[in-house]
C-alpha cells in the first residue's frame, strides 16, 4: 500500500499550516473550523475563557481583559481566530454557526453549552493585527495603542480608517441624520462615492465642501474652515476613546457585546513602557465605562509577566496584570496530536495493515531507532498503535523539528518569512509526507528531509554552503544528506551530533541495515571534514557556514610549535586537574595532623613549567618525548631524578584538540572584533564557546590519561590500586618523600610558635593532649649528638646553622619542632643557649620571640652543659632551710635556682616593705635591714644558675649571719611598733615639760623612756614601755587638769567684762560681739584639750593679748562716738546763735571713758618679794600711781 492511501484526507491537500489574521474567506474559514483540533490543553483554554464571558454576560465587571501567550508555533493566533469566529454571532459558514463545529471535536458539554449561549448575542467582532494596521513611525508615539483602537473601530462603523478627524466628521454627520444626505451630496459635485472618494479628500476639496455646506446648511466658508482647520483641531485620547465606546454601547440592545481581538500585541508593545501604560490605561477606563460589554482580547510570544522587564517601576507592572485578569498560556506541547489528526488520520484499513507491520518489525525496528546515552526526551513509538497513528514519521521528529525550527530562527539563520511562522510545523510535516506519498510502506522519513521545508526560508551563507557541496564532484549524494542533517540539528543542545544519533536520524527504513548506515555515515564525515564543511567537536559534528569554513581554513594555516602544545598540555594537567604546587605528607597514617608540606616541580616531557628548583617534582611524559621512548629509559631518568614519572599513554586526542584550541586562541588574538562584520563576529563568538568546549574535552581526556598512565619512583614502577590522579600522584610522592627524608617519623608530634610558650609554661602534667615527656625523643637525640660531638671538638653550634642543616634533606624537619626538642634539651639542662655572651633562660617572656627570629638565630650559640657541684647544691638547700625554714625538694639545677630566687625574693619583699617604714619615724635596726637588702639583692642578681649556687657556697656565713640578726627586727615590726609609737609621742611630751613637771612619778617614767628610745637595740627593753606609757600619762593628766583650771576660769571672767563693755555701745556690739564669744571659746577649748603644760603656759600670753586687743579696739569705737556727740551740739548751738530768737542752749554733759586694766598691767610681773611694811607700801604706792593719773584724766578705771 503506497502512503498517500493510507490517510483519510487527502495528503497533497491545501493545508494551511500559519492562520492569517485578515483571511476570512468562506473556503479558509470553513477549513479552519472543520479542521481545528481541540487537545487537551485547548480544551482547559475554551473553558476558562467562555466560564469568564459567561459570568460577564449576567454580571456586569470591569474584568474583560484577556491575554493569550504562547511562543513560535503554539497556535495562539489560530486559537483568538477560533474564538472570534465563536463570538461573531453573525458568521454563517456554509449554512453552519461556528459554533456547530464544535459539536463533534472533543469539547466538555459545559463548554459547550457556554459557546451556544455567547453565539447567541448581538455581537460585533473586531479582529485584526496589531502592528499592520499601526502607522509605519506609530511607536514613538505614546497614544499608538489607542489610535491602532480607534482605526479598527472606525472601519467596523463605516467610517474613514485612514483620517481620523474625518472619520469624526462623518459619525457627527450620522449622529444628525445628515450623512446620507452629505455622500449623495459628494457623488454629485465629485461624480465619485463617497467611499472612494474620501481617502483622496485633498484633490476632492471643493466637492466636500459643496457637500458639506448643502447637507448641514452651513455657509461654504465655514465648511471650508472645518475641513481645512480638521486635523489641528481633532484630537484623541484614551479617556475619549472610551467614552466613546461606552456612548455606542449604551445606543445598542442589551445582550449586544463588541470585542476587540488584537493579534501580536506583545511583540508591538514590548520594552516600551509607554505602549505598555498606554494599553493598561486603555483596558482599565474601557472596563470602568462599559462594565463588560467590550471586551479586549491579546495575544502575545511572551507571558504577560516577562514584560516586567521593560516597566519602570513593579506598581505600573502590577496594574497592567491586573488589567488582564484572564491569562492563558499556550505551548505547542500537543503539536504531535494536532499533526495526528489534521494530516495523518489514516483510513481503517491502513490502521489494522500499519499495526500488523508493526508487530512483524518491533524488535528490530526498536534498536534501529535508539539514541547515544545522553540523548533525552526522544520519543519512539510504544506501541502498534501509536505506529499505526504516526506513520510514516517517527514520534521524536515533531518535538525535535520545533527545536530545529526555533533553533534556526533565534540564531538568525532564516529568513524573515520563516521568523514570523510562515513555515511552521504543520507545513513542514506535510511537505514530508508528500516528498513519499509513491513509496510504499515501511519506508521512514528520515530527518534530514525536512530540510527540503525550510530550504528557500534560510540566509544564504547557509544555502550556498549546501549548493557548493551539491555541486562539488568529490562529494557523494548521500554526504548532502549527512551535510542537511547536520545543518538542522546544529542548534539543538538535546541532540548531541554524534555518530549513534546521526545514525538513528538518517533510517529510512524499517528493513535498513543499522550497523552499514553508520559506517556510510562515517566515511560522509570523513569527506565533509577534509572539505572543511563540517568541524569535529570531540565526538560530535558541527556544520559550518560559509564564513565559518574561511575561518576553519584560516585556522588550520596558524603554524603552532610541539613545545608550545606540550607546555600547554602540561599547564592543563598541573592547573586544572592536580593540585600538587605544595604536597602535604604525611609519615603517620593514623595522626594526620602531623605533616609536612613541600614544594613540588612540574615537569612535563624536557620542560620545568614551575617550582623547577624544587627538592621534588611530577614529571609528566607525553609519547611525543623521544628521549622516553622505551622502558629501559623511563626506568633510568627515574633512578636518576627526584621525582615521579608519570607516562601518559596514546589513546586519546587531547594533543590535537589541545592544538586546535590554540590554534583557535591565536586567531581570536589577532582578529579584532571592532572593525568585522556582525557575521565574522558572531563566529568570533562561537570559536570562543568552541575553546571553552575543547578545552573541558581536553581536560577530560587527561584525566582518563592520567588514571590509565604508569607510575615510576626511584626506577621502579608502583603497583597502586587506586585510578584516581590525585591519590595517584600522591601515592608516588608519598614513596618519594620516603627514601629522601627517612627521619621525618623520628617527630611524632608537631608544635606550633604559640606552643613553644605552653612548653615553656608547663613542665608537668597534660599539655597538647600528651604527657609533657618528650615523645619526640629521637629527634632530640639526633640534635644533642650532635652538639655534644661539637663541643668536645670545641667547635661552635650556631643556631641558625643547627635549624637550616636539620630543616633540610635529607632531615627535613620543621623549624619549630626542632626549637621544641631544644627547649626539652634545655628544660633537662642538657643544653646553654648564649646571646651576645650571655646566657638566655626559659623564664624570659622573649625566650620564644627571640629563637624564633632570623635575626637572633644567626646570634645565638648552643653549648653542651657543665654540671654543678654536689657540694654547691647541698650548701644551697641546707642555706634556704636554716634562714627561711623551708624544705626545698632536689629538682633540676635550674628549677632548683629558680625556686631558690623566689624564696629570697619574697625576703627582698619583706625588706623593702619593712624598709618604708624608716622613712617617717626612728626605728630600731634599720643598718641591719640596708646590709640585708643588700645581700639578698646580690643573690637575686645571680641569673646564671653555675653562679647562684657557687656565690650561696662562698657567703654563706654572711648570710647566715643577716638572718641571724633580723630576727628580733623582723620580731618588733611584727609585734611592736604600736606600743614603741606610743611611747615615742609620751617622750617628745616630757620632752617638752620636763622643767614645768612637779610629779616625781612622771619625771621618773618619762626620764625612763627617754633614755630607752635612744637604745639602738632596745628589743629586751620593749616590755617595759606599757607600763612605762601609763605611769607617765596619768601624772601628765593630773597636772594638766590642776593647771588648766585658773586659765579656764581667766577666759571666762575676761570674755564676760568684755561683753558686758561693748553692749554700753551700740556701734561696738555690732562690729565685736560674735567676734570677742568666738574668740574667747575657741581659747577655752585649746586650754581643755591642752597636751603639755609648756602649752598652758603659752595659752596664758595669748590669753592677755587678746583681750587687750579687744580693750583697745573697744575704747576706740567709743572715743569715736564721744567725738560725733560733740561734733553735733556745736552744730546745733551755731544754729540758734544765728536765729532772731535767741534760746538757752543745754550744756552738753561729757560722758566719762572707762579704762579698763589686766592685773598683769598694773601688778609687776616680775617675781615679788616682800619682806617688811616698806616694801609693802612701795609696791602698792606704784599701783596706786597708776590708777590715780587715770582718774586725773576724768576715766573709770575696771581691773580684770
């Protein structure tokens, strides 16, 4: 049976695979309808949109915006066609509603229903696309959406599409029943209609104007005005455009719908904000005014949310989506089912005949169609059924030529006809079928016949590539098929272009031998390749333009170096695929924390590509090294190298592709993209994707390279059990590593600087998680040998030397952990390290910083150490127990030093403090506590430990004695010094008294500690001073208190006369008063609290000055008043002198001025002794002599 019998429709019919939004002939429409496939997915489409118009047709919404999305091929425009052709309820195709159709595709009833019921209505439908029916410049303009609107509308009403001022002119003509009137009108002047006459109405001027001025009764000068002045004047906007609507509308009967249908609105409005808002603006203010009765329905190659990209804010993004409440969004994912039923619906009897074939063929034909291992989602058939339905394609070739399709279209190998859709899928199937509608069957349509389908669609730098090999006489027919092939799938990454899948794509029979196939196939390759038509990309194939071939050719003349390609094999290696600049070893499997790091060389073949100096290095040898070129020679530049010998094998073409990829790289180098063509560019482009994929196909064949390649160490070849290149090498390393440093397991613990202090710090018990033993021993061992042997050859270690010869081969250990082996050789006082000549200690806080740094190593001298005397150390431990009473365990000599400095420290302490206290006061002993600081200070200063012990065995009787003698000091200022600070200040008392003292008892006890304060040894006498201190204290009181009494009561007599003066005087009480209480109080409180009688006695004189310095101060305030009294009668007696009338005048009466004597002032002071009545009438003649000349001169005279 020949194919074309196999289907129920005819093959070779008129399909039209791309809907034309425009063509609505009755033949097209009724094919559309009749021939429209609802899959599955449509079937959820339909339901959504007619469940959304129904519910709008009973309730009114502003929500009649719908967005229909969909990319190449989805059949988006198809489906709005559909939907206007629903709605159009005054459509009649071939005597059937379009809705009828629906009755026998698969279609929910409830949908169904719903259709019935919208083609019910009084509809208009206005369907169009939105970019033809624009202005050629109309997106620079803000308002293009809605003029686009109002030109559709116009041409649905009748009016002019072209000029929108007139179109305005003619709906206010119809709106006052004038337009008829106006068109017979025109016909008349012009002899044209109206219709044809009004898109050229600038040469048919005059006859409108005529027209317009007979039909509206306006004079011809205001018709010409308006005609003339029209498009100025016209304007439009979103808000008017919809009134607009809202106006018609509301003139129409209820159930009356209008409904824009806008073909492609996504691609006119996308990344154009302002298109995008105005659409918005447009849907939002129609649904507001016409609650539902226009709606407006999109499509679009984008989702309505990938145009958030183009809108300048998410809140104007928002709104646009709000506008479009329904959104549906078609794929072309039930293409195969459409291209099932439209095109290969086959009859019964090809079906039964199809699925017998089937079965006969199953097995084989199921390995003739399978793809290499990477190959996904490529469909082959399940089943008879599924056979019988696809026949003569196989299931894969619809999915896979969409891929083709918009593979070429994005990366503009086509045309423009093919970018818009015009050859989609459909059309291609078609063309198939019929290119073998005469074979029989079991005949395949092989892919590379859909080349045929887009042939006269493609650019040209792509067809002549396929002519010029067409025409080439070295070519065979079959290698343009192979070249086809590969032209379509170049731009699907879900079809690896490798031989296995070329192979699958090409049966075209169900008998075809597989296996001869793929080897036709390959000698095709072959041909194409050398005529540099295709490329090989590792195992895959590449077809080549024009352009691309003279940039293959070009390339493939760069003339690259062997070295040059191997250095760059050897970067890849060590760069991308072995981490090994630094190699981590490890001598201990179970403690990994202990390692060593090393740099290691890269070699590949004779060159050094890093590290070249390095102790240990990879070498890699390539076949292409012809001094490596047996076994026998490998084996010996082992022996004689420090390195691993890795052998890469032959069996991979990572040398070619590594020299393609450079070849590539120069070319790119010296081409620059600036003054090249967009083409050249772009190919620029795709060598550069093609370095970056040669380069992972390179890197992926080293590493199968290196996991296949021999290891050689030492000239013998290793025997590893692992693959991987990583663990490989290391395991070479490891075993290098090994014969050049075999001591590297004498160090089983490794230190860090900070560690050297807590080594230093803690000398017992857990420290690092061990026992502060040395468990590197053996490597001290290695270090104290050594300098042993050099200092019985008195040759001097210096440590720099020490740590450079034991840090290199063939030792190798790490600088700290020979500093920590040291510090153990010093701790056990084995070693003496010398700065500068003078011995270093652990207990310096620089110990560390100072044998850690370059500068001081090459200083510092490491000697063996000499033992100590046993005799110096018993000597020492025997002096510290008889002076301090300390038992001192036998340790290590320097812990034992340092111990002993701490223990005579702490006596320092004691001295020093003790020592303060003769500072402020005499204190006994204070020779004895300068000669022991002293001596104590040269037992600290001993800071080398040989020395401390030798001075303590030279002065131990100095010492002994010291301590022997600050034993009733050390006593007192424990003890003592109270009491003595007691009796000190008691001495000074009688000190001060002693001539004034009456008291046997108190001049014995104060003679008594006199002369014990001055005992420079007073210790024994110290008892005596409590009783002493009393004794002398009570007799001192009671003097005091009978001394004290008559000065008490001369204070109080003085202050009460004073007082009882100065209130005889207004002046003198104000200015004297507080001053004499305050004065007189403060001189009774120093009498009662008076310490010594030495201090009465002078109380006593300050007694009397004060008080005559009140007398005076008192008597001159008066004298003053006496003066202002007298000053004043003159005055008044002047006055009344000088009057008419004269008045006796009172004489003023003098008032008399007192003079007021101490006793002190008048009695003598001097001692009186009087020893007859002479005597006695002298000394009181001459008091008496005093008192009379103050009373001669008128004054009171008052004795204190």
């Amino acid at each position: 049976m020949k194919i074309e019998n196999l289907f129920t429709r005819p093959i070779n019919r008129e399909v039209k695979g791309v809907i034309k939004i425009g063509q609505s002939d009755d033949e097209s429409v009724f094919q559309e309808l009749d021939e429209y496939v609802v899959t599955q997915e449509l079937q959820g489409h339909f339901r959504h949109f007619f469940d959304a118009y129904q519910h709008a047709l009973q309730v009114p919404t502003d929500q009649m915006g719908v967005w229909i999305s969909g990319f190449f091929g989805s059949g988006k425009s198809h489906f709005l066609k559909i939907i206007s052709y629903l709605l159009d309820t005054k459509r009649i195709v071939q005597k059937r509603k379009p809705v009828d159709f629906f009755e026998e595709k698969m279609i929910h009833k409830s949908t169904l229903e719903k259709m019935k019921m919208a083609s019910k209505g009084n509809n208009d439908v206005i369907l169009f696309n939105v970019d033809s029916k624009s202005e050629a410049d109309s997106k620079q303009n803000k308002l293009a959406i809605v003029k686009v609107f109002n030109k559709v509308f116009n041409e649905l009403l009748g009016y002019s599409p072209s000029i929108p001022w007139l179109a305005q002119l003619e709906e206010i003509l119809n709106s006052k029943g004038q337009y008829e009137e106006f068109k017979k009108l025109f016909e008349i002047e012009s002899g044209l209609s109206w219709i044809d006459g009004r898109d050229e109405i600038y040469y048919n001027e005059d006859a409108m104007i005529l027209a317009l001025s007979k039909a509206t009764e306006m004079s011809v000068e205001s018709a010409r005005k308006w005609i003339t002045n029209g498009e100025e004047n016209y304007e439009i906007s979103v808000e008017s455009f919809a009134i607009r609507l809202a106006k018609f509308v509301s003139q129409q009967n209820e159930d009356y719908r209008l409904i824009f249908l806008a073909d492609e609105m996504g691609q006119y409005i996308s990344e154009n904000t302002q298109l995008m808002l105005n659409l918005q603006t447009l849907v939002e203010d129609i649904g507001k005014l016409t609650n539902g009765k226009v709606w407006i329905i999109v499509t679009s190659q984008q989702d309505i949310d990938t145009l958030k990209h183009g809108v300048s804010s998410m809140n104007d993004f928002s709104k646009i989506q709000s506008r479009f409440h329904l959104r549906l969004s078609l794929s072309s994912a039930n293409a195969d089912e459409v291209i099932k039923k439209r095109l290969l619906d086959k009859t019964d009897v090809a079906k039964e005949t199809l699925k017998i074939t089937y079965q006969e063929i199953e097995a084989g034909l199921k390995n003739k169609l399978s793809f290499s291992e990477h190959t996904v989602d490529m469909k082959t058939f399940k089943d008879a059924e599924d056979f019988a339905s696809v026949y003569p394609f196989v299931p894969y070739q619809f999915h896979l030529l969409q891929k083709v399709f918009t593979g070429i279209r994005e990366h503009g190998s086509a045309g423009k006809h093919l970018a818009d859709g015009e050859r989609n899928l459909l059309e291609a199937i078609q063309q198939a079928a019929i290119s073998y509608q005469d074979k029989e069957i079991g005949v395949l349509v092989p892919f590379q016949n859909f080349y045929e389908s887009i042939d006269q669609a493609l650019e040209h730098s792509v067809r002549s590539t396929i002519i010029k090999a067409q025409q080439s006489e070295t070519l065979e027919v079959f290698d343009i098929s192979v070249l086809k092939l590969l032209f379509l799938i170049r731009y699907v990454k879900e079809m690896p272009a490798n031989i296995d899948n070329l192979t699958t794509l090409m049966v075209q029979h169900v008998d075809d031998d597989k296996v001869s196939l793929m080897n036709a196939i390959n000698d095709s390759l072959k041909r194409l390749e050398q005529h540099i038509l295709i490329q090989r990309k590792g195992e895959e194939y590449v077809f080549l333009t024009n352009e691309e071939q003279d940039v293959n050719r070009e390339i493939d003349q760069i003339q690259i170096s062997n070295a040059k390609v191997i250095t760059q094999i050897g970067q890849t290696i060590f760069q991308d695929i072995l981490d090994i600049k630094r190699f981590n070893y490890c001598p201990f499997e179970n403690r990994k924390g202990i390692n060593y790091s090393f740099d290691v060389a890269s070699w590949i073949d004779g060159h050094a590509l890093s590290n070249g100096i390095a102790s240990l290095g990879v070498r890699l040898l390539t076949p292409y090294f012809d001094e490596a070129d047996s076994v026998e020679s490998i084996v010996a530049l082992s022996a004689k190298e420090q390195q691993v010998i890795v052998v890469l094998g032959e069996n991979s073409t990572y040398y070619e592709d590594m020299l393609k990829k450079i070849k590539i790289q120069e070319y790119i180098r010296s081409h620059s993209t600036q003054n090249e063509s967009e083409l050249i560019k772009n190919i620029l482009n795709k060598k550069v994707s093609e370095s970056n994929e040669l380069s992972k196909s390179i890197k992926v064949q080293l590493i199968h390279a290196l996991e296949e390649a021999a290891c050689y160490v030492n000239g013998v070849e290793l025997k590893i059990s692992t693959n991987l290149p990583n663990a490989k090498i290391a395991n070479g390393l490891d075993l290098l590593i090994e014969s050049i440093y075999p001591k590297l397991s004498y160090v089983v613990k490794q230190f860090q600087v900070e560690q050297l202090n807590e080594l230093i710090k803690y000398t017992q018990g857990n420290i690092f998680g061990d026992q502060s033993e040395d468990v590197n021993f053996l490597a001290t061992n290695e270090l104290i040998e050594h300098i042993d042997n050099h200092t019985e050859h008195h040759a001097i270690v210096i440590l720099g030397e020490l740590l450079q010869k034991f840090s290199k081969k063939p030792i190798g250990w790490r600088e700290t952990d020979i500093l920590a082996s040291l510090i153990y050789l010093l701790k056990d006082e084995k070693v003496i390290f010398k700065l500068d000549n003078r011995k270093m200690s652990l207990k310096d806080a620089q110990f560390v910083r100072t044998i850690t740094k370059r500068h001081f190593q090459e200083k510092i001298i490491l000697s063996k150490r000499k033992v100590i005397e046993e005799s110096h150390l018993r000597t020492a431990l025997l002096l510290v127990k008889d002076t301090v009473g300390l038992q001192i365990d036998h340790d290590k000599e320097d812990i034992l030093a340092q111990k002993i400095r701490q223990i005579y420290k702490q006596q320092l302490d004691e001295l020093e403090k003790i020592k303060l206290n003769y500072q402020y006061r005499f204190y006994p002993g204070e020779n004895v506590v300068d000669n022991g600081i002293k001596e104590i200070k040269r037992i600290y200063a001993k800071e080398d430990t040989r020395e401390l012990f030798q001075y303590l065995f030279e002065a131990e009787n100095d010492i002994l004695a010291f301590f022997e003698d600050f034993i009733p000091i050390r006593n007192f200022f424990e003890h003592h010094t109270a009491i003595y600070d007691t009796a000190m200040k008691l001495k000074e008392r009688y000190r001060k008294d002693v001539n004034l003292l009456t008291s046997s008892a108190g001049k014995e006890a104060g003679k008594r500690l006199e002369s014990i304060m001055k005992n420079s040894e007073p210790y024994s006498m110290i008892k005596e001073l409590p009783s002493l201190n009393e004794q002398f204290r009570m007799a001192l009181t009671d003097e005091l208190e009978q001394a004290s009494e008559p000065v008490i009561k001369t204070i109080q007599n003085n202050k009460n006369i004073l007082i009882e003066d100065v209130r005889n005087s207004e002046k003198a009480k104000e200015k004297l008063e507080k001053s004499i209480s305050h004065g007189f109080s403060h001189l009774k409180k120093r009498a009662e609290e008076a310490q010594t009688l030495s201090e009465l006695n002078a109380l006593k004189f300050e007694i009397e000055d004060l008080t005559k310095k009140y007398l005076d101060q008192i008597q001159g305030i008066k004298e003053e008043e006496q003066q202002i009294r007298e000053m004043v009668h003159v005055s008044k007696k002047e006055i009344l002198d000088s009057s008419v009338v004269e008045k006796h005048v009172k004489p003023l009466k003098k008032e008399l001025s007192q003079r007021i004597f101490q006793r002190q002032d008048i009695i003598p002071r001097e001692n009186i002794e009087i020893k007859n009545y002479a005597e006695l009438d002298d000394y009181l003649s001459k008091i008496k002599s005093k008192i009379e000349t103050e009373l001669k001169l008128g004054k009171i005279v008052k004795i204190l």
